[in-house]
C-alpha cells in the first residue's frame, strides 16, 4: 500500500497569505494566496481546495508554488506579462539606427518603409517583418503625417469670390 507523503506546513507562508487574502486588489493574487490558506488552515485536499476556488486541480499546486515564489523573492504582487522579452536591439541602439533617418524627415525627406526595413535587416542580420520596422518606429514617437486638407498657398477670399462669379452652367465650346 503506498501511501502519500504528509503534508508540510510553511506557518509563516501561511501568515502572509492570510495577510494578502486580507488585503488582495487581484482575483489572481487572492486565488493564489487562498490556494495556500485553504489546506493549510481547513485542512482541503487538492480537489477540495481546487472546488472551492473554481479551478482546476492540477492549479492548485500552481497557484501555491506562485504564492511561494512572489514570497520568496519578496514581490507580492502578481508580475505582469508586458515588457520587451525579444528585444532584438536596445532602445539606445534603435535610437541611433534611426538618427539618420531623423535627420531625412526633419528636412523634409519621406520615409520609405521598405528601405528602412532593408537596412534593419542587414543591422541585424535576418530578416525583419514589417510590423517590427513600424513598432520601431512607434516606439520611438513616430507617427505616420497624413497630408493636409487644403493647399497652403490657397486664398479663402479668391476661392469665395470664384464661387460668386463663376457662370451657373457651363457652356461646352
């Protein structure tokens, strides 16, 4: 008969999960602190612990090994997914792959994306999707300039008085 290991009991986890149970903002960070409060306190098993949450069984050791991680690095609070995980280069680095062309579209110059795109392949060495030479380019403030509605040399008062005096119907010659 094999039988399971018994349970071991961390009382000062157990305390700082009462604690962020107490104070919790997330529902993420609640369940996880409730995944160790739970069998610590009301003595659940996995399924239990797992019904009384709403999850799954096989989270509840997820959730608790989570709990166990954000204490011991001190982080309570749940890490978001964001961030640059596949930064290709650094900020300072796209900044002054960019300076050149900077330089272009402050004289007026237009940005052609297929060229930059190119150079940012060769800088890198591989080949670079689009949408990775536009998300450059929005990260660093740049912004597509769409052309204006009217003509800069255009005159209101000229283009009123075209509208007043010009013939009703057009006569074909």
């Amino acid at each position: 008969m094999v039988m399971a290991r018994p349970r071991q009991i961390d009382h000062e986890l157990v305390q700082k999960a009462q604690t962020v149970v107490a104070q919790a903002t997330d529902l993420q960070e609640l369940r996880a602190a409730q995944a160790v409060v739970f069998p610590a306190l009301l003595g659940t098993t996995l399924e239990q612990t797992a019904s009384l949450l709403g999850v799954g069984r096989a989270t509840v050791p997820r959730l608790q090994a989570r709990f166990r991680e954000r204490c011991r690095t001190g982080c309570l609070v749940p890490r978001g997914h964001g961030g640059r995980r596949n930064v290709l280069m650094s900020v300072e680095e796209e900044r002054a792959f960019l300076a050149p062309w900077a330089e272009q579209a402050e004289r007026g110059g237009v940005l052609v994306i297929s060229v930059l795109r190119a150079a940012l392949a060769q800088r890198l060495g591989r080949p670079v999707a689009a949408s990775v030479a536009y998300r450059l380019l929005a990260r660093h403030g740049w912004r597509k300039v769409a052309p204006d509605t009217r003509h800069p040399k255009s005159d209101p008062q000229i283009q009123e008085d075209w509208k007043k005096n010009s013939p009703r119907h057009w006569v074909p010659c």
